[in-house]
C-alpha cells in the first residue's frame, strides 16, 4: 500500500506501526483535521482464500468498527472513523503515544514490571472493564498485547476486535457456524475453553493471567504445546504468583488467584467488586474471600474437571503468543491469519483428552506424545492448504496422516477419523465426488460405532453424505439422509440450534432439486423466519435462507415477490458484509434476473454494466463471475435490439472463457450460442448454423448424445437449417431429437 494513499481524500498514511495476520496499522494524518492518527487496514482477501474464511474476517472488522466506535471511556481506545475504500476496510482511531504491556515486558528482558505498576494497571483495566461490561459487551480476547501503558502513566485497553454484544453471549461462544473460536491460548478462560457460556467473567478470568504475568514475568500456564495450556486453565490450579515473586502483596495474590477460579461464580462478581479489593489491598485492609470450596493444592487436578471434553475446536488450536514477541516487528512478513485468530479452523471435530491414546484391549502399542504432536501439526498444515485453496496438496497431507493415525491408533479413533473427514473434503473440493462419497460413508460408519448415531461429529459427517450425493445428482438418497439427519439434531439439540437449522437449510435446497418447489419454498421460509429470530434478520446464514426462498420464489413464477426478496438480500450484505463482498454481488444478478423476467430489460441491462464493472474491479476481468456478469449484460442487449452490441459481447466472453475455461466448458458453450443467436438476429444464418452446430457437437462429446442440453443445441442446429431454406436436413434433425427424448424420457423443450 502506497504512502500516498488516502482513504475517502482525509487520511494519509505515513508509516507502518504494527502488522498481523488480519492486516496492518499505520500512523496516519487526517488531512481534514490536521492531527495523527492510527489507520487500521484489513488486508484484501483475494479469490484464493476460502470464501466463509473471507466473510467471517469481514464481519468481524465490520462488528469490531461498530462496537468500538460507540466506547467513550478514557480507559478505552477511541475510534474516530471506519469504512471500506478500494475493497480495504478500515478503522481510524486515536494515535496511542506509549508501549503495550507485552513490549513492556519486553524491554524489561521479561523480568516482571514494579509492583505499583502491576497494581495500577490493574486498577485502571479494572475501571475500562467496569465501563464496557455495563454496555452489555465482553472484550473477549483480553492479553498483555491488548493493553497499552501511555507514556503519562494511562492505561487504554484495544481491540475489540471480537468483543460480542452481551445478547448474543448467551447463544453461542463463537462465531455461529465457523467453528473458529476466539481468544488467545495463555489467556482463555476455562468456559472459552469448554465452549460454555461466555460472560464478563471471562475477561475477568483473562485480566488474572495478564496480572499474573505482568506480576511474576510468565503467564500462569508456561507451556509451549497449546494443548497443555488449555487443559493447565481447564483443569490445574495456578502456582500462587507469591511463591514466584515473594516481594508481591498478599492482597494481589489473593485477587489474581480470585480471578484465575476455575469457575466464573468463584471470581469476582464484576469489575466493580475487582476495584474494591484493589482499593482496599492498597489501603493495607484484607479483601473479602471469594466464598466456594477450598481450593485444591498448587498444581493438582481439579476433581472431576478431566470428565469434561473439550471442544473439538481446540485439537488444531496453535499456541498463539505470550507477551514476549506477540507482535511482529514492522517490515517483517505479515503472519499468517491463524496466528491472529490463534485457531487453525477445521470442520472436522476432534478427540477428548481421554481419546488421546487408544482405548486397553486394543493390542496397540501406546504410541508417543512426540508422533501424536507431530501428526496434529501436519493435519493443521493440510487444513491451513485447503484453506488456501491448494485441495490437491491438503489432500496429500491427510491422506498421508491418516494412514498414520490409523497405524498409531486404530481405523476408529477420532483422531483418524478427523483426518478422514478431511481427505473427504479434499476430494469433494477437487469434483470426485464418488471418492469423497465413499470416505464420508466410512467417516461417518466409523463415528457411530465409536461415539453413537446422534453425536454431532457423527451427523457432520452424514450431512457431508447427503451433501455430496446431491453433488451427484442423487437428490433421492440425498434427500433421505438429510431427513435423518435433520431428525437426529432436533431430538438432540432442539429445533433452533444453528446445526439443526443449517440442515433443514440443506434440505430445503434438495427439495427444489427433486422438483418439490412448493415444500422447498415453506421449509426455506421457515428457517429463514428461525434463523431471523435466533441469528438476526441480518445474520449471512438468515440471508442465506432468503437467498434461497427467492429462489423458488422464481421456480414457483412468482417473480414480482422473488425480485423484492432478492433486493431485500442484496440490499442487507451491502449492510452487513460490504458493496464488494462476493455474496452481495451475487444478490445483485439475481436481482437482474429478476428485473428481465418481468420484462424491465433497461433496468437489467445497466444493473448488469454496473455489476460487470464491479467484478473486474474486484476480481479482475477474466474472473467467472466477470465473465457471468458480462454474459448477463449481452443477453440484456440483444433484449432491447441493440444486437450488433450484444454480438461483439458475446464474443469476447466467449473467447475469454475458452482461454480461461476450456472451448468445451458448459459456460463457454453457454457464450457460444449467445453468438449465435446474435448471428441469427442480424440474418447471418449461415455463421448462426456454424456457431450452433459447434456447440451442439461439443455438448455430444462432453454429456452424451441423449442429454438434454446436447439435444437443445440439436433443436438449434435444426431451427437454423430451417431458416437457411433446408427443410429436409431440418425434418430429419427435429425427428432425431424426437427418438432420443423418448427413449430418455426428456418432455420437448
């Protein structure tokens, strides 16, 4: 990004000040007002990242822009401005003159800071907490890189990059549906860690491990291997920070073990209370005692805690940073988005501590931490590389992995099955999809015998069967899993929970396939009401739904309601996820679609000129969904007569996506006709008869003599030797076409 550049012709950026994995800051001028500041940048994410990854990162800058734009405390940094230039979404904030406490700790040579500082900090975070809790919201990803000590002595909390707003907190404690969890390992809370309910206690919870860090030089759980620090926060009673530093007050190492409680009722009720017993320590009085059971001695297993699993999640989570070296020095390459989010995402789910080795009796020799490590980090690399894009190495390395896991394990471990799971998707995600059918049925038998036919890893994996045989055109047998399916999370998490409502999602899209549009149109319509009531009515899944309910709107003929839920869509991701975002664009050609149906050809055709140009800007001009686009505008021309024009349209996509798709791909052949009919149009029957005979021949080699879009491009060849006055060839073609529907069966078009 250029020094030159400026954001809406105000902010001029003149240095970079900080980099990561979701993007950069830099100090900035506000060209409008004369002063510094600080311009966060979301980096773009181009067409090789996954497009669910790219949406969840937009989102989440776009929550983030909002939330913090409307926190006005001095403990709190500001944020003055934010919006989108150029597909760059940016947030403007105050210019912080000062060092955060990970640097602190730093230049300190990771010795611990002044105890009265380790005091004040918390005061003033406590005081900055008290604030935002009471505004209904919850930082969430609290950590000594997150807190800034000003040079004046002030101490600013930032990022809340993915606080949630306290009415959602109670649905869910992630992202709904990504499987990516917030937080960074060395300081999450065991409920973040659970997958429980998150509320302010957990920044509580998190502010104790930045104390106890900041206290004693090393956060409270000092382990590399971020396994291990998640189970020291879920299951291990902290090392007292006295008995690390002595000099340190007994009152602070009363509150910091207060706010490390296992469980959020043994903490701190809120803030408020914290800064009491910090005010009372500091007057030489005894804070209160939490009340609860006595606690454990240092360093044993709470009785009970190794029960619980953890979330699957967590199996793939990286380390994330401590204090020392949290940010990546300015100049240095950009990390990768999975140091920011510290979670490299998987969909498949994982193993419980107690199903990390095999289970007696198998025979199988236990096999070592060392392999199992090594096995977790290369399934992570595969997942990081599908992510990526690059399908056909990821499944190299899961394919690879799994033979392993099942050597070291066993063919029904959740460990190899996750990695099964994964090669599934691979082969999906490279279109074979009969090998990907295959892996998902093993996946899923598997997942029964060792965890039951309702377990949510088991039904993932049914639902990935259901997906795929969809794939295939199997629309009955898809159909009946997802019934299964869908039945099974309603008995076991309820009719709302987002799984169960992103499989009655996927049931009502096959309904439509199997040509039941009236009961594909009432179940859509349903979950895009349930969606609206527990997501939002702005959610990306809710708008999804709808996206889906305009459809068979459309199916159905009613395309005045159809065109109107389509708007509604479009119109909602332009709010939510940005004018450039893939999902809004797509609205919008269906949007044109509609308009065309209903016969305003001049508001489709500059919908479509608009939409092409918006495309190319965002995805370059050879991109498919250009190319679409631009297909969309020709068809448009030809409806108001301006043929030449639609001609010369036509050809050029159509040799673009020879290029860039092959001269037999569907959408090129697709191009091809519409230069015929453009040649038809203008009387040019002979260069038409050409043009459809190509296409028509092509159509034979790729799907067969029978199929019904060969036997369209037929009928054209046909219709075109009609008009050229070969009535006989023309008789002869028709008759052909006529045999081969009825021995398929196919009704003439």
């Amino acid at each position: 990004m250029a020094d030159t550049r400026l954001f809406q012709s105000r902010y001029r950026l003149l240095d970079l000040i900080g980099r990561g994995g979701m993007g950069e800051v830099w100090r900035a001028r506000d060209e409008a007002l004369g002063r510094q500041v600080a311009v966060k940048c979301l980096k773009p994410m181009g067409p090789q990242h996954d497009q669910d990854f790219t949406r969840i990162l937009r989102e989440r800058f776009r929550r983030e822009a909002r939330v913090a734009a409307a926190l006005q405390h001095r403990g709190v940094t500001v944020v003055h401005d934010f919006g989108e230039s150029d597909g760059v979404l940016y947030l403007v904030m105050e210019l912080l003159e000062g060092r955060n406490l990970s640097q602190l700790l730093e230049d300190n040579r990771q010795h611990p800071l002044p105890v009265e500082d380790v005091v004040d900090i918390a005061d003033q975070v406590a005081d900055a907490l008290g604030y935002t809790h009471q505004q209904g919201i919850v930082h969430r990803d609290l950590k000594p890189a997150n807190i800034m000590r000003l040079d004046d002595g002030a101490v600013k909390i930032c990022d809340f990059g993915i606080a949630r707003l306290g009415h959602d907190i109670g649905f869910s404690s992630r992202l709904t549906g990504t499987g990516i969890a917030m937080g960074t390992p060395h300081y999450m809370s065991p409920e973040q860690i659970s997958g429980g309910e998150v509320d302010h206690r957990s920044d509580l919870y998190s502010l104790g491990c930045v104390l106890y860090e900041i206290a004693t030089g090393v956060p409270p759980f000092d382990m590399e291997d971020a396994w291990a620090v998640l189970v020291g926060h879920r299951d291990t009673v902290p090392e007292p920070p006295r008995a690390r530093r002595a000099e340190l007050p007994r009152f602070l190492d009363r509150v910091v073990l207060d706010l490390l409680a296992k469980t959020p009722g043994e903490r701190p009720a809120d803030a408020g209370d914290l800064r009491q017993r910090i005010a009372l320590g500091r007057s030489g009085e005894q804070p209160a005692v939490v009340g609860g059971p006595p606690a454990p001695p240092v360093g044993r297993i709470v009785a009970g805690a190794g029960a619980a699993r953890l979330p699957s999640w967590t199996r793939d989570m990286t380390p994330g940073h401590r204090a020392l070296g949290s940010e990546p020095p300015a100049g240095t390459a950009a990390a990768d988005h999975a140091t920011v989010l510290t979670v490299a995402w998987t969909v498949a789910t994982g193993s419980a501590l107690t199903g990390a080795f095999p289970r007696a009796g198998t025979g199988r020799p236990t096999p070592s931490p060392e392999l199992l490590a090594t096995l977790a980090n290369r399934h992570s690399a595969g997942v990081d590389l599908g992510r990526l894009g690059h399908w056909e190495e990821a499944g190299e390395v899961h394919r690879s992995v799994a033979t392993e896991r099942e050597h070291a394990l066993g063919p029904d471990h959740p460990d190899t099955l996750a990695s099964r799971y994964e090669v599934g998707l691979t082969l999906s995600r490279t279109g074979r999809a009969e090998d990907a059918l295959r892996e998902f049925g093993r996946v899923a038998d598997g997942r029964e015998r060792a965890l039951g036919p309702d377990h949510p890893e088991t039904l993932a994996a049914r639902q990935e069967t259901a997906y795929v045989l969809g794939r295939l055109g199997r629309h009955f047998e898809a159909h009946q899993v997802y019934a299964a399916v869908l039945a099974s999370r309603e008995r076991s998490t309820g009719p709302d929970h987002p799984d169960t409502l992103r499989c009655r999602h996927n049931l009502a899209f096959n309904l439509s396939r199997l040509g039941r549009v009236e009961d594909s149109y009432r179940m859509a319509r349903e979950v895009a009401d349930s969606r609206a009531r527990v997501l939002g009515a702005e959610h990306p899944d809710t708008l999804v739904t709808l996206y889906e309910v305009a459809y068979t709107l459309g199916r159905l003929g009613r395309w005045t309601e159809a065109l109107q839920t389509y708007l509604d869509v479009a119109e909602a991701r332009e709010r939510v996820l940005g004018a450039d975002h893939p999902d809004t664009l797509s609205a919008r050609y269906e949007v044109g679609i509609g308009l065309g149906r209903l016969g305003r050809t001049a508001e489709a055709l500059e919908l479509y000129r608009a939409l092409a140009e918006d495309r190319a800007r965002v995805s370059g001009p050879s991109h498919p969904e250009t190319l679409r686009a631009r297909h969309g505008l020709g068809v448009n021309l030809g409806r108001t007569a301006r043929w030449e024009e639609a001609l010369a349209e036509s050809r050029e996509v159509c040799a673009i996506r020879s290029r860039t798709l092959g001269p037999d791909h569907p959408d090129t052949l697709v191009s091809r006709r519409e230069t015929a009919v453009g040649l038809g149009w203008l009387g040019r029957w002979a260069d038409a008869l050409t043009e459809y005979r190509a296409v028509a021949e092509a159509r034979e080699r790729v799907l067969g003599p029978d199929h019904p879009d060969t036997l369209a491009g037929r009928n054209d060849e046909a219709h075109c030797l009609e008009q050229l006055g070969r009535g006989t060839e023309a008789v002869d073609l028709y008759r052909r076409v006529a045999d081969l529907r009825r021995r398929r069966g196919t009704p003439p078009r």
